[in-house]
C-alpha cells in the first residue's frame, strides 16, 4: 500500500511520518535515507496484507525502524537498540496500545539480519523482510554503488580479492555483491510473500553481474587488442 494511502488508514501516521523525515532531514546517504525508509514501510505493508500480520503494527515498526541511523553515523551507537527505545517512548505518549508499543519496539531492536537478537514475533520477521527486500535487486544495485561512491571504493578491479565473510567493508562495490548482496537468498527470507518478491529481484541481481563482468573482461579484451595493432602499426 503507498505512503499515501496508509496515511489516511493508520492512526497518528502522519505526526510519525513528520518526526521521521525530521531525523532524516541534511542525512546525505542516498543508500539508507528517507525513501528507504518509505520503500520498506510499503513493502511491509504490503506483506502484512498478504500474510493476514496486523498492518498498523508492521507499517509503524518499519516507518520508525531507522529513525536512529543518521545518529549511528555520529555517535556509533547502535541504531536499532535506540531506534527500539524511542519507538516505545514515541508509540507510548501518542497514546498507543502497549501490546502495540511492544511488538513495534522488539520489531525494531531484532530488525538487523546480523544482530543477535532474533525476530520472534510476525511483525518483526516482516520488518526484517521488508528491510532486507531493499537490499536486492534493481534498487540495491543502485545502493551499492551510490555508498561506493560515497566511499571511494572502486567499481570493480580483479586485484583486489573478495573474503567469504562480510565484515563491514569491502574492497570494491563488486565484491560487496559477493560477500552479502548475493548470500540474500531467497530462501533466507521469512514469510512466503516476501520469499516470493525476492526471487524475482535474486535473478535480477545475477543478471546484472554476470552482464557486468562480461563487459568489464570484454573492455579489457578490447584495450589489450588495440595496444597490440597499435605496436603492430610502428
Ligand atoms: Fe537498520
Ligand atoms: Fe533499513
């Protein structure tokens, strides 16, 4: 369901809505900012529908699952611990139910794949599919390359090796796909629903480096065979 729409169904949407693009207000990361947020809130929506989840405690958990990240830049404390503290605190003076409060906060502490806290409740597991559908496909290409960008880290170089485990960082944005974008199986989501959108989006990502690397060897190809006529001229 779109932003728009959930606006006019969800109670108090639109105040969270504002205190949300507040905190992403000056935040310059295109990767992780305020359309993020939004595309994950629609995608949880979405697969709450589908998986007969409660829709008001799935969309606020997603619109407020990131709402410390910009804060995690500066200060290195933990997004979704906080992020879970101030949803509770938020939910709670609005005048939300606490069995509501509850689930969306534990949503947001458990939201990271990588965290030890694990999504026991159907509204976490959405959330964490929601939020993990954004990190494949056409869009997640374009993430990547936009934090590499960001980063200074090159496109691609094949001196420079991929790890089996991600650790935080990576070499080049390819790479990057090989160490976590492409370990995002389908298989590893949730809910049937999401399983279901991310097969499509698992190909496309496949897709999309099998077509750059075969350009990237024919470029190098190419160089290499114009250096050689050139000799070949003198
Ligand atoms: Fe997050
Ligand atoms: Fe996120």
């Amino acid at each position: 369901m779109n932003i728009d729409k959930l606006v006019k169904c969800i109670p108090h949407m639109k105040e969270i809505l504002a205190v949300v693009e507040k905190a992403f207000e000056n935040y310059d990361d295109p990767a992780h900012d305020i359309s993020h947020v939004l595309r994950v809130t629609e995608s949880a929506s979405e697969i709450a529908i589908h998986e007969g989840a409660d829709l008001e405690t799935a969309v606020l958990a997603a619109l407020l699952h990131d709402i410390k990240r910009p804060e995690e830049d500066v200060t290195g404390m933990d997004h979704a611990e906080c992020g879970a503290r101030y949803a509770s605190q938020l939910l709670d003076e609005l005048g939300f139910g606490s069995q509501l409060t509850r689930e969306v906060s534990e949503a947001i502490k458990a939201h990271r794949y990588s965290s030890e806290t694990k999504p026991f409740s159907i509204s976490a597991r959405i959330l964490q599919d929601a939020d993990r559908l954004d990190a494949i496909g056409a869009i997640a290409v374009a993430r990547v390359f936009s934090y590499s960008g960001k980063t200074g880290t090159p496109l691609h170089s094949s001196k420079l090796k991929r790890s089996d485990s991600y650790n935080g960082y990576s070499s080049t944005a390819i790479n990057h796909f090989y160490e976590k974008i492409l370990k995002i199986t389908p298989e590893s989501f949730w809910t049937k629903t999401a399983k279901g959108i991310a097969e499509n989006r698992y190909r496309f990502v496949v897709q999309f480096l099998e077509q750059f690397l075969s350009e990237w060897s024919g470029i190098e190809i190419s160089v290499s065979d114009f250096k050689e006529i050139k000799s070949h001229e003198r």
